[in-house]
C-alpha cells in the first residue's frame, strides 16, 4: 500500500504534501476573489449601472487562457505559486460578484426598510442583514469557484512544480506511471467532493432559518430572522 503513494524524489513532496498544497493553491485565490467581490458587489447594487460593465471585464478576464496569465505573470512573480494563484482569483470574480449581486437584490425591500427603521446603518444593513439573507446564492457561487479552483490547480504543472498534485500527470508520463496520473485524477476529483461538501455544511450551518427539505417558507423565515 505505501508503495502505492510512493512519490518521485523530483516533486520534492510526498504525496499528502502535494495534497496539502493543492488545497492552498486552490483556497487561497477564491478566499481572496471573495474579499474583492463582496465590496464591488456591493457598489454593482448601490450603482446600477455598474453592473454591466463590472460584469463584462471579469468575463473577458476568466475568457484569457491560463497559461497566458503564467506568461505576463512570470516576469514577475516568476516560477512560483503566486503566478498560478492570481488568475484562480481572477477566474473567481466571474461567478463570486453575480452570486454576491443576485444574493443581496433578492433580499426584501420590507426588510432593508424595517433594518433602516431599527437604526441599521448602511454597513451594518449590509454585514448584519443582507449578507445572512444572500448567504445561500453567495456559498452557492463559492461552491463553483471553488471547485473551479481545485480542477485548475494542475495546470501550473505548465510552469515548474506549482501544479500540486497536477505535477504527477507530467510525472507520470515521463516515468511511464499509470498509478501516478491516476493518482491525480482521483485525487483531485475526491478534493473538489469534499471541498464542495464541506461548502454544504457551511451552509447549513450558517443558515439554520433555511428548511432542509422544501423551500417554500424560506424567505418568510429570512425576513424573520433579519428583523430581530
């Protein structure tokens, strides 16, 4: 069995390493895309008119293959993990901000109304009310990005060894391996399920006012909640 993860001594990690790396590489860029989206969401909302082109400038990002972002980026971040990162995170902002925008259009205008009449600020309307009232479409669009992120990961195998466990289809190859390419494969498709299904759980728990089986009373339940 240990032979079976045996890894060669070129990857410069063991197995679980590229394991460990690949969930970094992949976590790290949508973490950061989110950071950016939820502020520019928000200005999409308050703005109108800003959403089309917002919208428009991250499509033609995400529309920019890969390993033309490794060329621009290794001038200057050179062969290293960050130039695969940057453009997860820019490939994030393409489902992120139109999650972010649906999510907190949907929320009631009664609700904002009654936040406004408790005395809600528009910052803590934002963070307290409209938020928690989006958070289903919001973890709905990071469960794409992020296991977007996971599959594209291995294409920094392009550029040295910053494709995590996409290292060992190149490896693979070049040793006549199969159990090294299926190790990646597998690999990676077991690291998207879980990291889709943990995205699951943080759902459930962060939106305990959502039935699990039908639908239906959800939004009544929501504005509920936000109105406390």
């Amino acid at each position: 069995m240990t032979e079976l993860f045996d890894m060669p001594s070129d990857l410069q990690n063991s197995y679980f390493g590229l394991v460990g790396l690949h969930l970094r590489e992949a976590l790290i860029p949508v973490l950061a895309g989110l950071l950016v989206a939820l502020p520019v969401a928000q200005l999409c909302v308050r703005v109108r008119w800003l959403y089309p082109p917002v919208l428009w400038v991250t499509t033609v990002l995400y529309a920019i293959p890969s390993l033309a972002f490794f060329v621009i980026l290794i001038d200057y971040t050179g062969l290293s993990e960050i130039t695969v990162m940057i453009p997860l995170a820019v490939y994030s902002l393409v489902v992120l901000v139109p999650a972010i925008v649906d999510g907190v259009r949907s929320v009631p205008q009664e609700t904002l109304a009654a936040a406004t009449a408790m005395g809600f600020g528009p910052v803590r309307r934002y963070l307290q009310v409209q938020l928690p009232i989006a958070a289903p479409a919001i973890i709905a669009g990071l469960r794409v990005a992020s296991v977007s992120s996971v599959s594209l990961v291995s294409v920094g195998m392009l550029i040295g060894n910053a494709g995590a466990l996409g290292n060992l289809l190149n490896s693979g190859l070049i040793y006549n391996q199969p159990r090294l390419v299926w190790l990646s494969v597998v690999g990676t498709a077991v690291l998207a399920i879980l990291v889709d299904a943990v995205l699951i759980g943080l759902r459930l728990l962060l939106t305990p006012w959502m039935p699990r089986g039908t639908r239906k009373n959800a939004r009544p339940l929501a504005v509920k909640e936000a109105a406390r």
